[in-house]
C-alpha cells in the first residue's frame, strides 16, 4: 500500500492540551483503559463460570464484552504514549492497522447489537419458540457472520482508503487514524473512497438499526398486550439495558459517520470520537451489570465464594 504514497508515516496531533496538563490527561485514559478491560472481563468470566447465565442472550454479552476489550485496545495505548512522548509518528502501515481493527471492531459491534435485539424480540415475542429459534449453532452462526461481515466491510473500506495518494502535509488532526482526517490528507481524486465509504456506512449503520427498531416495535406492541403489571415490568427490564446502549452507540456513530468526510476535524469532532470510542465503551458494562439482576445475584455469589475460600484460610 506505501507504493502509492509518498507520505511514510503520518503525525497524530491528539488533543490540543496544555504540556503541563499531559501526565494527567495520560492518568485519565490510561484509569478509563484499565477500567474498560476489568469491567469487561468481569462480565465474561462471570458469564462462563456461572451456569444460569448459559444462555443466548449473556453468550451475545460475552461477544460484545470481548470486542469491547479489543475496541479500546486499538487506540488507547498509542493515545497514552502521546502524552508522554515527544514523538507522535505513526506509519503509514500502522495507521491503516490502526483503521482497519477499529472500523472493524465498530461494525461488529453493530451488527452484534442488531442480533441482541433479535433474541430480545424472540424471547419476548415468541417465548414458546424461543429454545427452537435461538439453538446454540444459531447463536454460534449469528455471532461469527457479525464477525466476519464486520471485518470484510471494513477491509474493502480501508483498501479503497490506502490506495489514495497523500502527498503531504503529513499531520493528521486527531488523536487516531479515523476515515474523516484521511481523507482531508488526500491529494488525488478521492471520489470511490468517500462513496465506498458512505455506502458502507449507510449498510453497517443503517440497515441493524432499522433491524434494532423493527424488533422493538413488535416488542412494544407485545408487551402492550401483556395482562400482568408485573410480566411487563420482567419484559422491559430485560430490554432496558440493551436500548440504553444502543441509543448512545447509534446517536454517536451516526453523528460521526454518516457525515460528509471532507469536512475538517475539529476539537468538538474528536470530544464525540472519544465519547465514541473511550466512554462508551467504559460505561456499557456498568448499564448491563446495573440493570440486570441475573449478573448482579451472579457477582454477589462469585464474591461470597471468594470471601469464604479465604476465611478458611
């Protein structure tokens, strides 16, 4: 892909901060990182080392948590590193890397988001049918197809991206390599780059939420039928969570995405870029553990268990 370049590597300029305030704004991320990756794998292990949560829904949990660990993991750590280092270079291989796993790891989370919304439609819609539906080789075969749909997306995204020509400046005014800033460093007709990309995000965006909407719909109308004051109080607690996540994660990708690309990055463009991708993710673990009972009895008993294996020591 460098053959097409004269530009080698690129400049991350990051948030526009007082060199003062840099080891705390370092702190600050680098508390949320940490934060990310205990809270998510938290949730997985006590998802796979409890049996009552051996089920479809907690199994898409444990997918998204895993992803999640990843998403942050993309591009947090060179963020840290730029705080504290007087270097902020990136090369032109390591920045189409970096896009590469983080669109990826973006769609995925669409998509998985889209399937969460099925099996709560299931479950709440076709309770009776809901051990048919949603078998375990369909859960396994929904998961691997956002997977792999979400990777392919962005590879086709990120190829038409790197064969553009970059001819300099070599400064990218973000704090990671994002569709937007690339696209700006362009010097060449970037036409098929910004259509690919608008198209990709119109079927990755576009097309789970209208599956995420669709299936609350029949869930609303349902519940609506509901005698018990009770049965619809269980069935929107088991929803709560999942739409909680879903409006903040659609509201902040649609507003990032499905916008002209050409436009310039602005310090309020990368505040919702790190909204997108540092707090959202911070905060998705502790909505599902917040408003779900079956996790929380679950830690309760993890913890209860610790506490006695060690007064016994």
């Amino acid at each position: 892909m460098s053959n097409h370049s004269t530009v080698k590597e690129f400049i991350l300029l990051g948030f526009s901060i007082a060199p003062h305030l840099q080891i705390l704004f370092f702190a600050i991320f680098l508390i949320a990182y940490l934060l990310v990756l205990a809270e998510n794998i938290i949730i997985i292990v006590t998802v796979w080392t409890n049996c009552n949560l051996h089920s479809p829904m907690y199994f898409f949990l444990s997918n998204l948590s895993f992803l999640e660990i990843w998403y942050v993991t993309v591009t947090l750590p060179k963020t840290m590193l730029s705080f504290v280092s007087v270097t902020k270079q990136i090369s032109f291989m390591g920045c189409m890397t970096q896009l590469y796993f983080f669109l990826s790891l973006g769609n995925t989370e669409c998509l998985l988001l889209a399937v969460m919304a099925y099996d709560r439609y299931v479950a709440i819609c076709k309770p009776f049918h809901y051990s048919t539906i949603m078998r375990h080789t369909v859960c396994f075969y929904l998961t691997m197809g956002c997977w792999l749909t979400g990777f392919l997306i962005s590879g086709c995204k990120v190829f038409f991206i790197s064969q553009l020509t970059y001819c300099g400046p070599n400064i990218i005014n973000h704090f990671f390599c994002d569709v937007s800033p690339l696209l700006n460093l362009s010097c060449t007709n970037m036409e098929r780059a910004v259509l690919m990309d608008f198209v990709a995000a119109i079927f990755i965006l576009l097309m789970p939420l209208s599956v995420v909407i669709l299936s609350y719909i029949y869930i609303i109308f349902t519940v609506f039928h509901i005698s018990s004051a009770h049965g619809c109080q269980k069935a929107f607690s088991t929803c709560a969570s999942h739409l909680i996540v879903v409006i903040v994660f659609y509201a902040t990708s649609i507003f990032i995405y499905l916008r002209p690309k050409t436009l310039p990055v602005h310090d309020t463009n990368k505040i919702m870029s790190a909204l997108y991708a540092v707090v959202v993710p911070l905060f998705n673990p502790i909505i599902y553990c917040l408003r779900n009972q079956e996790i929380k009895d679950s830690l309760q008993k993890i913890l209860f268990r610790k506490r006695v294996s060690m007064q016994k020591y």
